[in-house]
C-alpha cells in the first residue's frame, strides 16, 4: 500500500545498444515492461524511418496470418489457447518463420483454389443432373399433349398453317436464380411478344455456391420457341440474368443415357471432394495448433521494430541511442534486461544506461495490483495524479465503498451484491480466461472487489440502520417495553410511548432499536438521524481532504502554503462546519426527556440549523417560556467570535501567498550572482553507479504558479479563495445526497414489500400459496433490477461525484500524464479487445 501513497519516483534514462544487439535488447524491454521510450526523431516520416521495411515485412506476415485465421475459423476449425507465452524470435528464426507463413499461405491457397473449382464442377453437374430430371417431365406432358396443340397455343390462327410447316420448336433449358424468375420471365415475353412457352420447376434443396459457400436457390426452366433469331435473343436474356444454360438432348433415351453419365461423374467427383476436404483439414488442425504463438512472435516482432524506430543513430552510425523513462525501482531490471539482450546476440560491447537530469515532468505510475486497480480507475477518470502528487486511491479503497453503504444501507440489498462481488472475486481466473466482448459485463468484472467492498459495507450500514428488505431484527431485544394493559390497547389504534415510563434506560446494543420499524413517527425521527449523519461525515471527509494538501506542500517545498493557505482554509472550516458538528453532538448528549432541568428537556432542544443561520446573520431569535436560547453559556460571544476569525481568514488566503511570493522575488532579483567556476560546463561528469545518481526535483504538482506575473497570481488565488469559501457551503449541503438517497433506498423498498409481496401473504390457503409464488416472483425481480442495480448504480454515481468534486477538489490537481510503458502484456491485450 505504501506504493498507492504517492506515484513511484522516476529518471530519464539514455540507452546506448550496438546496432547487432538492438533487436534482442528492445525484447528483453518489452518482457520486462518497465521502460517508456520517447521518440527520438519527431520530424521524420513515418515511411522513412531506419526500420520501415522490416515493419513493412511484419505487416505482410500479419496479412498472411490473418488469411489463415479466417480460413481455420471458416472451416470451424479450434484455435486452442496459447498457455506458455512464445518470446519473440531471433533474426535467425524471422525468416524461417517468414518462409513457413510462406509455404503455409500457399498450401491453403492452392487447397482452396482447387476445392472452389472442384465444387464449381459439382455445382454445374448438380444442375445438368436437375435439368434433366425436370425436363422430363415437361417433354413427357408435350407427348401427351401432342406438339399441334402447344403450336397453336404459341402461333396466331392466321400464321398456324405456315408455322407448323416449319417443323418442330426449338428449346433451350437451364437454371435460374428463384428470386430473378419473375422477372426473366417478363423479359422474356418482351423480347418474343409473347411467342415464347416457359416452364419451370423450383429444385427443392438449395446449392451451395463454390466461391462463399452460401445457399443459393435455383429455378429450372425450358424455354420452347420456334426461329434461331428468337433463340439468339433468349440466349443473351439467360447471360443478363446469370442463368446457366446446358445440353439437353430432345431423345427421350439420349436423356436417360446422359442423367446416367452424370450420375456416376458426380459420385466421382463427390468422392475426391471429400478427399481434398480431409486433406485441408488435416493442414488447417495442424496450423491451428501453431497460429497463436505465431500470432504473438510476429506482433511482438512489430511491436520491437516500431520501438526501435523511435531510436536514434549517432554519427558514426555504430550505435543506436534511444531515450526513456523508468521507475527508479526498476533501473537494476532494466540494466539486468540490457546485458540479457547483449548476450543473446554475443554481441561483445555491452549495452549501457545513462541516467540524466531534466526540467520536464515525468509520467505519474501508480504500481497496482488486480485489488487496488479498479480503485486506481475510478481516481484516473477524474484526471491521472500530477508527478508525486498525493494519491487518492489509497484511502477511496474505504471512504467510496463506505459513502456508498450509507446511501445504499439494507443487509439484504449489501448480500445480494457482496455475493455478486464474491462470485467475480473467487471466478476470476475462467471468468477472465472467457474473454467477454460484452462492454457492460467487462465493466463489472473490473470493479469485482469494488462490488464486493461495497456490498460488505451496505451489509454493515444495514445493520446499523436494522433494515433487511425494509423489517427490521430484533436480535439483542429492544429497550423499550410496553406500559399499556390489554383493554387500553383493544380500545387504540395508536398509543403514545413516553420514554419516562417505557424506555429501560438501556440503549439497544448495535443500529437502530426495531421499535421504530412500527412507529408512526418513524420517517420524522430517520429523517433527523440521516441528515445529521450525512452532515457529520461530509464534513469530516472534507476535513481530511483539506488535511491532505499538507503533504502536497510539504512534499513540493512549499511550506509557506501550509501557513497562507492550509491554516487559514482549516481554521475556516472547522470554526464554521466542524462546530455545527459539534453542536449536533452536544444537543445529543445534554437535552434528554430524563433531565431535570427544564431548559435541558427535550421541548426545549433548539434547531442547530436555525442556531448556525443565526450565527452568520448575527441575530437571534426568542425562545420558549422556561427555555434558553443557546446550549450552553457564552455561545453567543463564542459564535461572534468564531465568525469572525472565519471572515479574517479568507483575506489570508487571498493576499498571503501573492504578497509572500513577491517579497521572496524581490530578494531573489537583488541577490547577486556569480560568475561561475572556471572549468564550468567544460569537464564532462563522471558515471556513477545507479544508486549514486541524483534524484529529480519533485515536480509541482501542478498547483504551482510562482514563475507568472504578480497579477496572474492574484487571479489564480482571487479564483481559488471564491471557491473555497463558497465550495465549503455548496459542498457541505451536497453531502445531504447521502440522507435523501438512504431515505429513497428504504421507502422504495418498503413500498415494495407492502405493494408486491405482502400481496401474496394475506391468504392463509392454497390459493395464498400461488398468489405468494407469483408475488415473490416479481418482488425479487423489481428487487433486482430496480433497488439493487438501478438504485446501486445511482449510489456508485453520486459516491463519485462525492470523491471527484467535494474531497479531491480540496487537494488534488490531477493533471499528469500517464506512464505506459513499452510492455508485450500490455500490446497483445490491447489488440485483443481491438
């Protein structure tokens, strides 16, 4: 956790790696995962970088691969998961494995090549075969018929004795898409005005086309005319609407001849498509075994030579200099990463890293694990943490979960999600191994212990606030009693319990007494408690954000600002909003129904609302015969004097640091400078170790602004004290979010069980029991979707507007930029969810 604290300390680093070991270095980098390069050569193309065609060879052998992968998933062909991680290959193995991607690409080429012309000719045999199956039938109904009446049918009465002196019709057959008939058969009847007969017959399974492998539906069709013109004219119909023709002979015994030589054809032809089928899926099972680990070598491949090209020659052209930055943890892997690239490639000069100074600021990391990262997430939407700024995540992994249970409050509601939580959590490694392009579902999966956190916590705010599914526990037995008799009760609907002389003056052990949960007046009195709990913990959590910045300004040497800012700020707050806390509790501890002072009973408990609203207008107002005014003596000239000292302190956080910010410029502008030594910026440094190289200055953090003008100044610290002081009213009411949606939580809930299922616990019979069936059915459905998601997810967005806005706002910058470092992990898990 002492890493969460603030991000990890970094150093700009210089590589210098000899050209032969660049390749293998740059590789052990990336396994390592520790390093982010910077790109040496902003200015040059990308198309004319030192490494582009090596890049240009990866692209073609991803393009290779990615045919194959579409070929195995189309013949549904199992891929199984890589389990050991392939490294990246040596220069030696690229080319093989280039010419084995070679050889593979073009055995499926050529398999597919011949398995489409293969199906092409069983395609074009399958409709010769149905061709002639269906002309029969038509030829056999013409004999029937007899060719008189089929002439006279075709031909007017006028021309019927010069055309059947023609002789015979002629006829052409073939096969048709089905969709396109209608519309052939209209051009057909165009182009002969109705001189040509037509008959077609639907083939009843589809074909598969050779080149998609999709079903296609086909029509046979006979076509009868008479004159070659009109047959010319048919023939460039059938080539416009990509129908086949083929040869069908008008003898009734050359058809039967002609179907029997088909027949056997294709049961040949059906047998050696099966054998190229098994052939090529033999080879594509084969493949499918190696595709994922040469997947992974040739992106890591590519991924090497991109980073390379972001490199450097230096001019003697004998060594490549690249710049980078690294945690300062992970300099001894870096180095140990480097000698392991030198020896891989027995290159005989080592490779070396040089640590040195800059001005720019470095990259914020935050070292996570799978607990803590979706902690992180929640605090890098907001905006990444500036270099060595204070980190919030660490202490969110409490307070979120725990704002959170107060809105969300149910022990029943908490168990449903806690055990969601619980699933994910103890699932996690098949869950993960499943891969889910469900957006929603990854979601979740990546907040599992921010679920499992927060169903904890509304577990524990449940019992607090004894509500499972709106009824209360009676485990610990309540410290109330009942003082009636029997027929006072028959006689009421309602009784008042006065605590005189039904309270046991012992307090029920842990949350709310359950005698609440029957008392008319409940709503009233959980009204008051949640408001004042919300009010009490959002001014404590915006205390400790405030308390916070201390570390910011002490860390970044700017300790002056804990004087002109952090003082004045948390005096301000805690004499205003944290005694209006202090109020609530001495009301709660002074004013009892067993005091014997009358002005200290519970009818004489002022508001503390109207107390602290007539502390800022300096008013009063006259209470009640035998009350007093205010709790305690001297709270009158004790709240003058805390508004006061609240007013004198916002022009110390206005004027302070402007004001100390010009002295300390005014003493450094006339503090004389030297000249220097003589060998000054001659003498080259001497390398040190990795433990003796300086550490960075801390970075600002991005709160600083003493390099600007005087009057930039002012305007920065005029904006930040308007909106501190208005933030601490405006950010003090939103925590009430807290009470009104605890409130909504526990009333929806309760509607639910009086509305839905008590519907079905009002008959005692069997018909009760059905009735209970259906309305537990629908109750644990609106459950589930309206108060546990719907209301969870309203709670989650209102717990992280109370993080972003009211605690961070008071300490942190957020505006860093973040570390990615040059990791193999990282690429291949990014290209998989792409």
């Amino acid at each position: 956790m002492g890493a969460m604290f603030r991000s990890e300390e970094m150093a700009l680093c210089q590589l210098f790696i000899q050209p032969e070991a660049a390749y293998t270095s740059v590789s052990e980098l990336g396994e390592a995962g520790s390093v982010q390069f910077r790109d040496l050569n902003p200015d040059v193309n990308a198309f004319q970088r030192k490494f582009v065609n090596e890049v240009r060879r990866c692209d073609e052998m991803e393009r290779k691969l990615r045919y194959i992968e579409a070929e195995v998933h189309k013949d549904k062909v199992n891929v199984p998961a890589v389990k050991d991680m392939p490294r990246a290959p040596n220069p030696r193995e690229i080319i093989d494995l280039e010419a084995h991607l070679e050889k593979t690409e073009n055995e499926i080429l050529e398999l597919s090549h011949n398995a489409v012309n293969l199906k092409q000719n069983y395609l074009e045999l399958t409709e010769l075969k149905h061709v002639l199956e269906k002309t029969e039938a038509f030829f056999a109904a013409q004999e029937e018929i007899g060719m008189d009446s089929l002439t006279k049918s075709l031909i007017s009465d006028e021309a019927g004795q010069q055309a059947a002196t023609r002789g015979r019709l002629g006829f052409v057959a073939g096969v048709v898409q089905r969709e396109r008939v209608p519309a052939f058969e209209r051009m057909l009847w165009r182009i002969s005005r109705g001189n040509v007969f037509l008959r077609r017959a639907e083939l009843d399974k589809p074909l598969e086309d050779p080149n998609t492998g999709n079903e296609i539906y086909k029509t046979v069709f006979v076509a009868f005319f008479q004159g070659e013109q009109l047959k010319s004219r048919i023939k460039k119909v059938c080539t416009g609407f990509h129908a086949s023709l083929y040869p069908c002979p008008p003898s009734n015994t050359e058809r039967l001849d002609m179907v029997k030589g088909v027949r056997t054809r294709l049961e040949d032809l059906n047998m050696v498509l099966n054998q190229t089928q098994d052939h090529r899926q033999r080879v594509l099972v084969s493949v499918a075994k190696e595709l994922g680990s040469w997947s992974i070598m040739v992106r890591k491949m590519k991924a090497i030579y991109h980073t390379l090209n972001l490199f450097n020659m230096d001019v003697t052209n004998k060594c490549l200099i690249g710049e980078c930055w690294v945690p300062t943890a992970d300099l001894p892997n870096v180095q140990k990463a480097l000698v392991d690239g030198s020896n891989a490639c027995g290159s005989s000069i080592p490779s070396f890293l040089n640590c040195i100074e800059t001005d720019e600021v470095p990259p914020t990391f935050n070292r996570t694990n799978k607990f803590t990262r979706g902690f992180q997430t929640l605090i890098d939407a907001y905006g990444v943490a500036s270099y060595r700024e204070c980190n919030p995540a660490l202490y969110t992994i409490i307070t979120f979960p725990f704002l959170f249970a107060v809105m969300f409050g149910d022990l029943g509601h908490g168990l449903i999600m806690a055990l969601f939580g619980l699933w994910m959590v103890v699932k996690e490694v098949s869950l993960a191994a499943k891969k889910s392009n469900n957006e929603i579902w990854n979601i979740f999966f990546a907040g599992r212990y921010i679920i499992l956190l927060m169903g904890c916590f509304s577990m524990y705010t449940g019992l607090v606030y004894n509500d499972i599914f709106s009824k209360s526990m009676n485990i610990f037995g309540s410290g109330w009693f009942n003082p009636y008799d029997n027929e006072t009760l028959e006689r009421n609907e309602a009784f008042t319990l006065d605590p005189k002389a039904s309270y046991g003056d012992k307090p029920y052990f842990f949350g709310i007494d359950p005698i609440w949960q029957t008392a008319e007046n409940k709503i009233i009195f959980l009204n008051s408690y949640k408001m004042k709990l919300s009010i009490i913990f959002g001014v404590i959590h915006m205390i400790f954000g405030v308390c916070m910045s201390v570390v910011n300004y002490n860390f970044f040497k700017r300790r002056y600002s804990i004087f002109l800012e952090f003082l004045p700020q948390i005096i301000f707050l805690f004499l205003l909003f944290a005694y209006m806390v202090f109020m609530m509790f001495y009301k709660w501890v002074a004013y009892s129904t067993l005091a014997t002072d009358e002005a200290y009973t519970q009818g004489c408990a002022p508001s503390v609302l109207i107390l602290f609203i007539n502390m800022m207008l300096f008013s009063s107002t006259e209470p009640e015969g035998g009350c007093k005014e205010y709790m305690f003596e001297g709270q009158g000239t004790l709240q003058r004097a805390f508004v006061l000292v609240a007013l004198c302190c916002i022009p110390v956080m206005l004027l302070g640091k402007p004001l100390y910010l010009l002295c300390a410029a005014k003493k450094k502008h006339d503090k004389p400078q030297s000249n220097g030594s003589v060998n000054q910026g001659i003498e080259m440094q001497e390398q040190t170790d990795l433990e003796q190289q300086p550490a960075p200055k801390p970075a600002s953090g991005g709160h600083d602004h003493d390099d600007e003008p005087f009057s930039e100044i002012m305007i920065h610290q005029g904006i930040h004290t308007i909106e501190y002081v208005l933030s601490t009213i405006s950010h003090t009411a939103s925590y009430l979010r807290l009470w009104a949606l605890s409130l909504a939580h526990a009333e929806l809930s309760e509607v639910l069980w009086n509305m839905v299922l008590q519907f079905g616990l009002k008959d005692h019979n069997w018909v009760g029991g059905i009735k209970l069936y259906v309305a537990f059915m629908f109750w644990s459905l609106f459950t589930l979707a309206i108060l546990v998601m719907m209301e969870g997810l309203s709670a989650f967005l209102h717990t992280l507007r109370l993080h972003w806005v009211e605690f961070m706002s008071k300490f942190y910058a957020g505006l860093g930029y973040i570390f990615q470092p040059f990791c193999f992990k990282t690429i291949l898990e990014q290209e998989d969810e792409d």
